[in-house]
C-alpha cells in the first residue's frame, strides 16, 4: 500500500447551481474522494456565475450543504466588477480571468478590465487565467508589470511552455498547471472520441505539443483534472460544450506515467499536493492522506464512477492504482474504495 497526503485539485467545475443534471457538489466531490481528492478549487462559471457578493453567498451555501470533500470558490472578473472582486478577495481562493472562449459566460476581453483586475486584486490571493497563446504573452506581461504573481490554467501547447519557462528564467512570478488529458491525449486522439466528446478548452493539442509537457515537467508546478462534466447526450448533440470530467481518471493515468518513469513519484506528489498548497496559501488538513493499491492495474469505465456526467474520453485506457481509502480530518471517507463521507461534511477553506 502507498500512502499519499490527501490530493488536491486547483480546478474544477461543479455545476451547482444552474447545471446539476450534469454535476452538483455531492455527485462532484464523491468524485473527488473517490479519486483521491480532499480539495478541490471550484471555477466560477456557474449559472448564474460567480462574480458578487450575492452570487458567491449562493455558491457558498449550495457547496457547503453539498460538499463531501474541503473545497474554495473562485470569484470571475468580469468588465465592471474589479472593485467588489476585490473586496471579496478574502472568501475566496481567487480570481480567474477567462481570455479565451471557453463553456460560459464569463469571458473578458477588454484590457481596460484585465489591467484594472491585475492592479486592484489584494495580492495575497491568486490570479488565475485561462489564457491560451497570444493572451497569454499578453497576462503575463500585464501581471509583471503589474508586480503580481499570475497562476495560468491548463497549459497545454509547446509555445506556451517555452513562455512559461523563460519568465521563469528571468524570475518572473508564473505559476502552471496541466490537465491530465493534455498530458495523456492530443489531436491524434480525436477520430477515436467523436467530434462532440473531443471537444475541450483547450483543444486537444498536437503530438509534438504534448510531448513537450512531457519534456517540460518541471516547469510545470501543478496536475489540475478540469473536471469539466456535460452529459454524454450534450456531447454527442447538434451543440457539443467543451470539457471533460478528469476527477476520477487523474491519479489513475500519472500512476501509470510513475510506473512507466516518465514522473517519479515524488514529483506527482508535488504537483498533486505541496505545490497547490502553497501556490494556493492552502492551510494543511490535519490528519488527512489516502492509501493506493498501487499495484493494481485497472481500465477506466465511467459506468463505475461517482460523476453524473456518466462518460469519460478515457474509456477503456488502461491505469494503476487503486483508491482504497481516504482519511480527511481524521475521518475515513473513502473506505474499500466506498465513499462514506455525507454530504456537507466538506468545509471551505476559505470560509
Ligand atoms: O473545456 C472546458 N470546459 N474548458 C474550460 O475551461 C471550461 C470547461 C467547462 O466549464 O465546461
Ligand atoms: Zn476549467
């Protein structure tokens, strides 16, 4: 048996409220326990989305009634909320800006709004952004000039890396996560999944893109799934949303890149664990960790996992290690790879 500190995921989608045919906080955080996770960072793109005070009240309420696993709540920046963001800094895990198109409606693309959000966020809180080349040259000019740590999302293109690595370099402060898709799957993957099902922000990459992740680990500080569920009859209809559910398939696939030697353990850990703490200003969750069967080889079949999205693009991909228990907080809440834990026993971290 391997024991591991209990996992944590800096991005993840929840759903609730607006969308829990896809997802809700219970089916989303057994998800997360189920995977090996004990804390999970929710993106704002909710409906309605989080971006007030009244808004992140509700997604507040709705996740502690819901949650089975700790969590924190991201706050969206919008055009005209860069003042009240900012004075709700202190309940939240950060503030993401979306520059790219992604699900939902919280994308900005006046600089005006970028700049102002980059000068006004209290520093002790993270920036997140998603963007995705050019935009992000452009972030991370905008957060050094600003003398502000920037966190990009789901980076996922040899371009991007190289940006990252030499801001790096130059002792910029840039922070990075993967997904465990842009890592595992690339463009070539595509026919296999259908149009709708490989639809994801971002895009599937090319070979050469995902190799260079690979050759890059470390510059890469974070594994963030981007559990991002829609049903399997959203995928495959006329309008696809991009995403793909990540929660449950993540320590699986990095365990089988551990035992392959592409990662050692220790690194996985690192980005599973120590480094979105501290990226994150995470206080430790006393008496909190998870056993691995790490042995045990398994295929990924979505018909056994907790999230209501009820697919994975991973069906069928062959994995290591098995969830058998989880202690959070002194209680075992994962037990013979059963979720126990209730609903509303998670707490905000930033509550
Ligand atoms: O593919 C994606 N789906 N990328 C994102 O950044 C958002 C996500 C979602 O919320 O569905
Ligand atoms: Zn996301």
């Amino acid at each position: 048996m391997l024991t591991l500190p209990g996992l944590i995921d800096p991005h993840v989608h929840m759903r609730e409220p607006g969308a829990t045919h896809k997802e809700d906080w219970a089916s989303g955080t057994a998800a997360a326990l189920a995977g090996g996770f004990t804390l999970v960072l929710a993106m704002p793109n909710t409906h309605p989305p989080v971006v007030d005070a009244r808004s992140l009240a509700a997604a507040q309420a709705a996740a502690m009634a819901g949650a089975r696993c700790d969590f924190g709540l991201y706050l969206g920046g919008t055009v005209d909320n860069v003042k009240q963001a900012a004075g709700l800094a202190g309940r939240t895990a950060g503030l993401k800006l979306y520059l790219d198109q992604t699900y939902g409606p919280l994308r900005l693309d006046e600089l005006t709004a970028i700049a102002a959000h980059l000068a006004h966020w209290p520093p002790a809180r993270p920036i997140v952004a998603h963007a995705e080349g050019r935009s992000l040259a452009m972030v991370m000019a905008l957060a050094h000039l600003h003398r502000r740590r920037l966190h990009v999302a789901h980076l996922s293109r040899a371009d991007e890396i190289a940006l990252v690595r030499l801001a790096k370099q130059r002792g910029w402060r840039v922070t990075c996560e993967v997904t465990p898709h842009h890592l595992f799957l690339c463009e070539e993957d595509l026919p296999a999944l259908g149009p709708g099902r490989g639809e994801v922000r971002p895009r599937l990459a090319s070979r050469a893109d995902q190799q260079a992740l690979w050759k890059n680990l470390e510059v890469i500080d974070c594994f963030a799934s981007d559990h991002a569920p829609h049903t399997l009859a959203e995928k495959d209809g006329p309008t696809p949303p991009p995403g793909f559910p990540g929660l449950e398939t993540a320590l699986g696939l990095l365990l089988g890149a551990v035992h392959e030697r592409r990662l050692t353990r220790t690194m996985l850990v690192e980005r599973m664990a120590s480094n979105p703490r501290r990226i994150f200003g995470l206080r430790a969750q006393p008496q909190t960790s998870l056993e691995v069967d790490e042995r045990a080889r398994w295929e990924v079949r979505a018909a056994e996992m907790h999230s209501r999205c009820a697919w994975s693009p991973f069906e069928g991909y062959p994995v290591r290690g098995r969830v058998t228990r989880v202690v959070l907080r002194g209680h075992e809440v994962v037990r013979d790879g059963e979720v126990r834990a209730a609903p509303g026993y998670g707490r905000n971290v930033f509550g």
